[in-house]
C-alpha cells in the first residue's frame, strides 16, 4: 500500500520537479531553514494550537496578553539563524508584527462571537483509505456541535483571499471529511470552514455525499497521475522564490551558473539566448516595417487609380513593369454591416434558399440569379436586394521587352 498526505499531493500540484526532489530522490532540505513568510504562519498556527489545547483543558478562553505571550516564545524558540530572507527588504520585526496583529483580530472576533461549539481535537492527524492507497491528513482542530455535527477548521495564512468556488473545488479539507467520517461513524453533519487569518474571514461549506465520492475518484485520479509521470517537469511560478531546490532545478540552474560565473557573455547558452532574442526581435521590427509599407502602398494604389481615372488611362508604364488598372462592375449584395441584410436574410428564408447560399455566401447567392428553375417572382425579388459595385483590380506586370 503507498502512503500518501496533503502536502505531498500539493507539492506535486504544485511544481513536479520539486516533488520529485523531496519524494523521489528525497533530498531534504536543509533542517529547520523557514522563510519569514513561511514562518509567521508556522507560529500563529502554533500559537492557535496552544490557545486551543489551553480551551480543551481548562475551558478558558485565554486574553491576548497571554495569546502575545505565547506567540514570542515560539517566535523566539525558531533559531533565528536559520530564518531566510527572501529579498533584502524584508524584515523579520515586520513579521513578527504581523503575527500578532493577526492574533490580535482573530482572538477579537472569537471574543465577540462567543465560543459555541467544544473543541474535540487540535492538529490531530489522522489516516483515510482511499483503495490502494492511504492518506494521511493533520487537522487544525475539530469542534463538536449539538446534534452530532462537527466542524473541521484549518488555517490559512496566505495573502490573498479566495473565492468561494476556489475553495469548492479544493480537496483537503473534503479529505479531512473522510477522516472524521471514518473516526466519529455517528456524525450527522460535517462543516468546512476555512479561516483566512490575514483578513480574519472565515468561510465555511458543506458537502453532499456525493461530492465526496468525485473527490475520493479525483484524488486516486491524482495519485495515479504520480505514479504514472516520469517527467516531472519544473512548474514555475512567483513560489520558486521560496523553493530549497531553487539551485538545482533545471528551471533556474542555468541562471545560478552564470551568477557563479565572473565573466559570462561567451558561455553557450547565454549566446543561445542573446541569439534568439535577437532574432526575435529583428522579426518583430520587419514585421512593423512590412506592415508599415503596405499601408503605403495601398496609399499609392489609390494615388494610381486616380490619375488613371482622371487622364482615362487603364495601364500605366515604368520603367520595367507596367501596372494595369481594370475597372469592372458586379452584381453585389449587402454584407453585413448593412442594413438590408437581415431583409435580405428574412426573404430567403421564407423561399427555401437559405440552405443554397451557405450563410450568406457571396458567389452562392449570385448563382441563384442564374438559376431558371427559380420563379421569376423571386428572382426579381432578389435582384432588387442587388446593386452595382465597381471593383478595381491593379496588376503590376513586368514589362515585355
Ligand atoms: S524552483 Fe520552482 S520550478 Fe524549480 S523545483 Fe522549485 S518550485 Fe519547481
């Protein structure tokens, strides 16, 4: 049987190569290394979870000072050498403050809303069979509510704000779901509530059974999408920052390479790159001047057509090629910025031809004009949808000699 949790599932979601780093080749990253971002969730959850076990045990909701408390212990208990720091500009203090200011708005609401509901389990991990295969989830806490529902809380402290559809489609806490399912048989109801701490929203949904049984399909369609990759291919996105495996990803190896070079601009692949980029661009720029001499030259065909007009000419003679000007006039209908055409639309319907002219077609609806089987009636019915164009054609030849 192969054992399976969340985050081993998100990670692949999320970049296969850095799943393939942890999970295939189990390259582990450097122990106890946390970016601040990363760093302030780990310690309000850690906080959440004190002040919860604390609400367990004794039944008292603990004030803020003593939530503050709680929450620089563990601050400080992270060994601070091993806090990274993304970009230059972050400072661990800023994220501290937002920790707490975090806490602060959280245990406000809590206070305000009163707790109804007992909590029954904070991050209690627990293992679901999905045929094959086995999951294991942890989670945030569990609330029990009278008449045997119970409510499944996880924290997020991410910095933007989901919709709600998002979260309908997410499969962690369904998961979770299935766990509490297994655990507590007796359970009439089960909600979902996900609580974004960043904004101190919470949302909360609830799934059909049925639901559940596509999520278990997904989640083993999932698996198997694992087991099946022998690619893993590198999935890059702003998170890279944050990745341990930045330096050997194939995705951002060759940048590191060229980092650790002091002179660079001869290395082979960055020559490849500035080859590219050049052409690139030389395609782009004869692009704008092809299109830019084209305008021209419809400027110059219309310049053309009126002095040949005007002198009565119908070719006109350089001095290796001869442009000839041929004038003719055809029987036209109304196109579609034109106001007879729904009319036009309406009287072919109503005789049987709509099939016959494709939409529309100009040359199928000319050829209905030429159709004698066609009642003279609606012929001349027709020919008064018609009018006269001129089409100019100009053909540049090369000179006979
Ligand atoms: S650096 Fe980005 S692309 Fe490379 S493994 Fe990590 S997440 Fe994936």
């Amino acid at each position: 049987m192969s054992y399976y949790s969340i985050s081993r599932l998100q990670m692949y979601n999320s970049c296969p190569q850095k799943y393939k780093y942890r999970y295939i080749d189990k390259i582990i990253p450097p122990k106890g290394e946390v970016h601040l971002n990363a760093l302030v969730g780990i310690c309000v959850h850690k906080t959440l979870e004190t002040i919860y076990r604390e609400y367990m045990s004794t039944n008292k909701w603990l004030t803020f000072e003593e939530i503050e408390t709680i929450f620089l212990e563990i601050w400080q208990s992270q060994n601070e050498e091993n806090i990274v720091i993304v970009h230059i500009s972050q400072d661990p203090e800023e994220f501290k403050k937002e920790g707490l200011q975090i806490l602060k708005e959280y245990h406000e609401k809590e206070k305000e809303e009163g707790k109804k509901d007992q909590t029954i389990a904070v991050e209690r991990p627990f293992f679901v069979t999905l045929g094959e295969y086995r999951l294991k989830a942890i989670i945030d806490r569990i609330d029990y509510r009278k008449k045997d529902i119970f409510i499944i809380h996880d924290y997020k402290t991410t910095s933007h704000f989901p919709e709600r559809k998002n979260l309908e489609e997410d499969f962690q806490l369904p998961l979770y779901q299935m766990a509490v399912e297994e655990t507590y048989p007796d359970c009439k109801e089960i909600h979902l509530t996900w609580h974004f701490l960043r904004f101190n929203k919470s949302i909360t949904i609830t799934k059909s059974e049925r639901a559940i049984e596509d999520i278990k399909t997904s989640i083993e369609d999932n698996i198997r999408t694992i087991e099946l990759d022998r690619d893993y291919l590198p999935q890059q996105t702003p998170l890279c920052d944050y990745c341990p495996y930045q330096d050997i990803c194939s995705a951002h190896r060759h940048r590191f390479l060229l980092e650790s070079m002091e002179e660079y601009s001869q290395e082979e692949g960055f020559q490849i790159v500035q080859k590219l980029e050049n052409l690139a661009y030389q395609i782009k720029k004869h692009n704008y001047e092809a299109k830019k001499l084209e305008d021209e030259k419809k400027e110059w065909e219309q310049v053309a057509q009126d002095f040949a007009l005007k002198n009565d000419f119908s070719a006109l003679t350089g001095e290796n090629h001869v442009l000839t000007i041929e004038r003719k006039n055809e029987i036209s209908f109304p196109d579609s910025k034109d106001m007879a055409r729904s009319a036009l639309e309406s009287f072919l319907k109503e005789n049987n031809l709509w099939e016959r002219v494709s939409n529309l077609y100009g040359p199928k609806v000319k050829g209905l004009l030429a159709d004698s089987s066609l009642d003279k009636k609606i012929l001349d019915e027709l020919m008064g949808f018609s009018y006269i164009k001129e089409k100019v054609t100009l053909r540049l030849k090369q000179k006979k000699i």
